[in-house]
C-alpha cells in the first residue's frame, strides 16, 4: 500500500475509535439524565411552578439528608407545599353558602379551635360585613426581628387580589373602614389593662362598649374568645394560631446533624421554670439563650449567647438546635399582690383562663407560712400561647413543653406525639441528655410537629379559614 494511504487509513481509524469511545462514555450518563427525580420534587406537567414567595431555600446549617429512621425527605416536606394556593384548598370545607358545611368549618386535620363562622346564618345584617365593602384587618406594630412582621407582610401582599385590606393599628384614625377586624397576639394579657377596676355590672357593661369598637377579632387566647362570645351571646371573636409565611420554613434538618443541644427564646422577664431551667440545667449542655436584654452572667451561672439578634439569625439558632424550651404561661413573682388584684375584679371570675387555673389554696398557705415567693411552680398560672412554639415547631426542632397544668399548646399540637412534657429541672435534665444521646428516637416527634406546621400553621391556611369567610360574606347578594 501506498504511503499517504496508510497515513489515510490510519486517519480513519483513529477517527473510528474516537466515536466508539464518544458513545462508550455517554450512553450511561445519557440513561442518568432521564431518570425521574426524588418523589418530592416532582410536580405534574398541569401542576404550575411554586411562585418565588413559596420556595423553599437551603438551610444554614446542613444539607437535608435521609432521616436515621430510615425515611426520606418525602415524609419531611409535606406533599402540599409546592401546591399553588388555589390548589392547597379544600373546596368541601371552604364551601361560600352561609349555614353550610363552608365558611371556614375545620375539617378534620384542623387544630381543636372552636370557629363560629358557621353561626353567621343566624347573625342580623348588622353582625356581618356590608354587601361590597370588604374587611379590614388591623395589626398593631411589632419589632423587624418579631416573627409577627414577615406574617403582617405576607398577609398584605395578598390581600389586595383576594379582596380585603390590612392596616397597621395607627393608621385607623385617618381611613374610613367599614368592617374592623383586630388581630390580638397579647390576651390574656390585656383583660388587666383595658378594663377599670368596678363592680361586676359596670365591668361587663365596659368590657361591651370596648367590643362595639370592633366588628371582629381574631385573638391567640381562646379562653378570651370563649368568655367574649358568652358574654355578647354571638360569635365576636375567633380563636387564631401564628401563621407563618411558607417561603420562611426550610427543610427539616436531622436532630443529629444539628449543632446545639438546647435553645430558648426569650423577653425581659425571666422567672418561674424558665428561671430553674435556664440557671440549672442549661449550663450542663451546648445551649443557646436568645434575649432581648444583655445579660453577660445571669446569675453566675449562665449568659444569653445572642443579644437582640436579627429574626433570621434567630431562626437559624432554633433550626441548628436539637430542642427548644417552651413555656407557654406567665408567672407571678409577687403571688399575693396578683391575687389581690384578682379579688378586686370580679369580672375575672368569669374569665376561664383566670378562674380555672390559680391556686388560690396552695398561694394563701405558702403566703401565710411567710414565704414571698411563689415556688416551686406554678401555684399561679396565666395561660398565653406564644409565638416562638410555632418558631420552633417550623424550624424542626424538638419541643420540650412545661406542664403547667394548663397546656394551652395541646389546641394545636398533640402531646408525645408532636411535642415532649417536662415537669420539673430533674425531669428537663434527664429529657435533654435522652435527646442528646438518642436523637433517633425523638426525630419523628420534632418531624410531626414540622409537618403540620407546614400543613396547618401558614398564612395560606390562615387567609383561607379565618379571613376569606369574612370577605365572601361581604361578596354576597
């Protein structure tokens, strides 16, 4: 053969093999291209992306992996959370005929919260709002690092398109509304300061003329929207929970991956349980105390770690956290005062988050023995949901709940199965060292809580149940 063509055939050759080897090397990472994704990032081709306010970003503290139970993130991230709102509904429970199974009846996932929207069939024309002029909600202001703020924001943005308004407190004066509804995140706290001290007829009568300044309003006391509701025989107020935006919850974060042992949350005041708790078994683990006041020794035995950080870098300690303590009561440093304060107002006999839960007995006895402090606790209890039990169920981490005889908590989130009780310090001290040694085997119970945050507690749900009745009432003929 010729010179130049054995160079040609040589060519050739090479060119051959170099195909051969193309399609040897692509073929398998052709096959992994197709291969469908992880179940809980599918969507079907009718289901539409999520919108930018619903996505779901990284978490700041590890990657999500599969749980050490063996459970994939399917079971972490609920199925309805890349849904669109209009999807998220059920059409059956949000029904728009008034006295039917609609208008915000719960369905039976919902928390055990009575709604009385199904009673505005029998309300007057004057109890509901005004054919054409929607709703107003009214907020009042809180802190950019409260929790509250993105809820108002997220609200806000939606009402437009949905047909109502939302307006900060001091606005009021200067707008013309025609159907108020007051949103109240402090009851029970302000039965001691709206109302005057008097006799019974003329603190009822008080307590009616404040309610006729408002059409409605959603309040986080239940107790109080019981009382409220007896007392002006309609449904005046509803009981509501801590909506959260969805684009604020991040994957779910495995227990054993996390950093710190134990956090907590918390304002000026500290004493009762949370004093114990803080001084006495926080010090045994890695902790983290986030507080509104700087306080480098608390006691000599412990410090608070972030000092009027931001609501991101909060949130961030409670996702990096394996558990959180709650509390969900105030505490009385000065029993004996507060109970002279009770006996001077008798319209707080009626009121059952004051009548049913203080021990009068136990108070008179420990004061009559000479002592000035209230413990051990509680022997005086004031029920009040907070807003950082939602925080730290959306984050993931483990609730650790005081007893306070109370639980209030149990409204919305079930015992040993979405959080964990504890008693007292020796009792806190053995739960946290379970938690550490053994975190497999509290992850489900965090993982539930996480869940029906995702599933119940965001403003999707909140607009749908509690406000949309409102504004298709205002729609109607």
């Amino acid at each position: 053969m010729e010179p130049g063509h054995r160079n040609l055939g040589c060519c050739l050759g090479v060119v051959a093999g170099l195909i051969l080897l193309v399609f040897w090397v692509i073929s398998p990472l052709t096959a992994l291209h197709v291969k469908p994704r992880e179940p809980f990032r599918r969507r079907s081709p009718s289901t539409p992306a999520p919108a930018a306010g619903d996505v779901v970003s990284q978490p700041q503290t590890a990657a999500p992996v599969a749980s050490h139970g063996g459970e994939d993130e399917t079971t972490a991230i609920s199925n309805t959370q890349n849904l669109p709102p209009a999807q998220r509904r059920d059409d059956a429970v949000h029904s728009s005929s008034p006295g039917s199974a609609g208008w915000g009846l719960p369905n039976a996932d919902y928390p055990r919260l009575p709604l009385c929207m199904p009673g505005w069939a029998k309300l007057s024309e004057k109890s509901l709002p005004k054919r054409g002029k929607p709703p107003t909600l009214v907020f009042i202001n809180y802190q950019p690092s409260n929790i509250l703020e993105p809820m108002f924001h997220a609200i806000k943005n939606r009402s437009e398109a949905l047909g109502f308004e939302v307006v900060r407190n001091k606005e009021t004066p200067y707008i013309n509304i025609s159907y108020q509804i007051s949103i109240n995140f402090e009851e029970p706290n302000g039965v001691f300061i709206e109302n005057k001290a008097a006799g019974l007829a003329d603190e009822l009568q008080a307590l009616k003329t404040k309610e006729s300044h408002e059409a409605h309003v959603f309040t986080m006391c239940p107790y109080s929207a019981e009382w409220v509701n007896n007392i002006v025989q309609y449904c005046k107020r509803t009981p509501m929970w801590q909506a959260m935006p969805r684009s604020m919850i991040e994957p779910f974060v495995p227990l054993r991956d996390r950093q710190f042992d134990v956090m907590y949350m918390s304002s000026r005041t500290v004493n009762g349980p949370v004093f114990e708790a803080l001084t006495q078994v926080f010090p045994k683990f890695t902790y983290r105390w986030v507080n509104d006041h700087k306080w480098p020794q608390f006691h000599g035995k412990v410090r608070n770690t972030d000092y009027r950080k931001s609501l991101a870098h909060r949130l961030w300690v409670t996702r990096s956290s394996r558990a959180a303590l709650i509390v969900n009561a105030l505490f009385f440093d000065t029993p004996l005062r507060t109970y002279n304060d009770y006996t001077s107002r008798p319209i707080l006999k009626t009121h059952p988050a004051f009548k049913a839960f203080f021990k009068w007995d136990e108070i008179k006895a420990r004061e009559a023995e000479g002592h000035s402090h209230s413990g051990p606790w509680p022997p005086l209890v004031l029920p009040q949901m907070k807003s950082r039990t939602f925080e730290a169920a959306m984050s993931g981490a483990l609730m650790l709940v005081f007893n306070d005889g109370v639980n209030i908590i149990e409204k919305y989130y079930e015992p040993d199965t979405e959080f964990v009780y504890w008693y007292n310090t020796s009792d806190l001290l053995q739960r946290l060292h379970d938690v550490v040694k053994f975190p497999d085997r509290y992850e489900p119970i965090a993982r539930k809580a996480y869940e029906r945050t995702q599933r119940q507690y965001t403003v999707d749900q909140w607009i749908d149940l509690l406000v949309m009745p409102f504004v298709r009432a205002s729609q109607r003929e």
